[in-house]
C-alpha cells in the first residue's frame, strides 16, 4: 500500500472495504494539487486492489473538508493560464472518477464542510454526518458562484429554492439541517459517528459486489429515462449481471430461500455457502462454459471428386 503525504489510505473488512482520510488538518483539509494527485492516485489503488465494496471519505480533526486551497489552487497559479488549468483540472477529474466510481462511495462527514468539500459529500452515493458539521456554499463570500459541479451537486441534492438560498446568502447550516434538505442520509452525534459509519458499511459489505455496482449504474441511467425506456435497461443489465456472477441469485440466493435459510426481507443471503449450487444449477452454468461443439461436414466421394454436404462437386484433396 502506498504512502501519500496528503491523505491516509486504509483498506478493512479484509479488503472488501477502503477508507480515504483527507489529512491536512493545519489547512482544515482543504484540497492543494497535491492532494488531486494523490487522491487520483488513490483511487486508482483502490479500483486495482479487488473487488472493494465501500470506499469511505473523510477527513482528520475537526474538518471533512473545507473546499479548495484558495491560494495554491487560484491565486499563486492565476498568472500562469497553463499551471492554471493543470491545477484545477486535476480537480474536475478526481471528481468526475468519484462520482463513477464502481465501488459504493460513502461521505463520513465529521466537520467543517465548505465550497468543493461540498461537492465531494454530494458526489458519493451516501453519505453519513455528524450532526456538529457545519455545511456552507462560500464561494458567493469571495466573488464567484459554487463551480466546478458543486452547483451541479447542489441542485440535484438539494430542491431549487434552498438550493439557491443557500448558494446566495453562503449560509452555514449543520449536520441536522444538511439530513433535512436530503444531502446526507442521516446525522448523527459527532461521537457516534464512527459507529454508524461502520454499520453500514457492514450493510454493504454483506452484498454481492456486481450487485452493488449494478445497482449504481441502473439507477444513474433510469433516473434519465421514459418508463418504457427504463424497463428494457433494466432487464439488459439484470441479464448482464446474472452472467457476470454465474446466475448468483438463481445458483445461491434463491436456493438458500427455498431452503428457508433466510429471509430477504430481514436479511442478505450468504455469499460464502457452498451447497448452494442444485445439480440443475451446477449443469446450466456447465453448459454455458462449454465450448460450441463443431459439427462434422460429411462428404460423399466419386470418381476423385468429393461434395461437401450441401455443396457442388470439387476436386478432392490428395
């Protein structure tokens, strides 16, 4: 595992959770260029290290994470438009990967959460909060409107009219209030936050990891879509999901239902149980990995000639 000078990378739950720590505590975690090449870095790590189901956020001391360095990452470099956009596009890109990253990314919101740290809770896919945290959209305080798609994840965490008060007036607003407008899942007191993070993690990490995935891919694409439209994606990734885990839910799930071995409305089935398979089961996926056998093409000889059935006479091959 990599060491990096910004940020704390952990891997837990034997691999099949990962943990970011943004680790600039003298700046209130704010994001430097070096921070966007480390995270880039990051999560690269995280993509190639397996099937990583959980990818947590956040950050150490009293901040998540307080947008960006405003002197690295705009005031030294403005001067110069190429370092300029080298700085700043690193950033877009991180967050662009975050957004679609295969893993389930969940914010643990343990602080100060201001400007692009902001857009950061907004492009996980959960995100649990202290209810100390304090939340602002400060870009408006220094001249410019929250960009970068912060407005972007602004809007569609937020309805429009608190969407624009909030990114107008730049006022702070806590944990509580952020659980209220629908930015994060759920608050908690600062001192459980830790615990509730880890139980749901455990929620997660109790699933199939192509399930997990599939789920995210679906619901980014159906949100979009016609209700006819939807229907047919929906099945074609169902399809998809089924061959890439060897039809899982038929093979392991539902054949540990019939065997009344859990419930799916209490609980997830077991990923580790090896009865699971039924002979009918265990012979369709042998089927489906067996190689298309190659029909024998019989041929009829006359007279040093040979037809290929169905064919015309040809000369026969000496």
């Amino acid at each position: 595992m990599s060491k990096y000078n910004t940020l704390i990378l952990d891997f837990e739950n034997d691999g099949n959770s990962a943990k970011i720590t943004i680790n600039r505590p003298k700046k209130k975690n704010c994001m430097s260029p070096e921070f966007h090449q480390e995270i880039d870095a990051a999560l690269t790590e995280v993509e190639n290290y397996g099937e990583v189901k959980v990818l947590v956020i956040t950050g150490v001391g009293d901040s998540f994470c307080c947008g960006m360095d405003l002197e690295n990452c705009f005031l030294e470099p403005f001067s110069e438009p190429k370092e300029f956009e080298r700085i700043n596009y690193a950033g877009l890109n991180w967050f662009a990967r975050l957004k679609y990253f295969p893993s389930v990314t969940l914010a643990s919101v343990n602080g100060y959460c201001f400007g692009g740290g902001m857009l950061v809770v907004g492009v996980c896919d959960l995100a649990i909060s202290s209810e100390e945290a304090i939340y602002g959209l400060s870009e408006v305080n220094f001249g410019i409107f929250p960009g970068g798609g912060t407005m972007w994840t602004t809007a569609h965490n937020m309805v429009r009219k608190q969407a624009l008060y909030y990114s107008m007036t730049a006022e702070r607003f806590n944990g509580i209030r952020a659980e209220e407008l629908g930015y994060v899942n759920k608050a908690v007191p600062l001192r459980e936050l830790d615990k509730e993070t880890d139980r749901v993690v455990g929620m997660l990490i109790d699933k199939n990891y192509n399930t997990l995935r599939s789920n995210k891919e679906v619901y980014e694409k159906s949100i979009f879509m016609h209700f006819d439209e939807s229907k047919e994606w929906e099945l074609a990734k169902l399809f998809e999901m089924s061959y890439l885990t060897e039809d899982e839910w038929i093979n392991k799930a539902l054949t540990q239902f019939k065997r009344r071995e859990y419930r799916p409305g209490m609980k997830a089935y077991k990923l580790d149980d090896n009865k699971s398979s039924t002979p009918d089961a265990e012979r369709r996926t042998e089927e489906r990995r067996a190689p298309t056998p190659v029909k024998k093409v019989k041929t009829e000889k006359r007279l040093g000639m040979e037809r290929r059935r169905p064919g015309r006479w040809q000369k026969a091959k000496r």
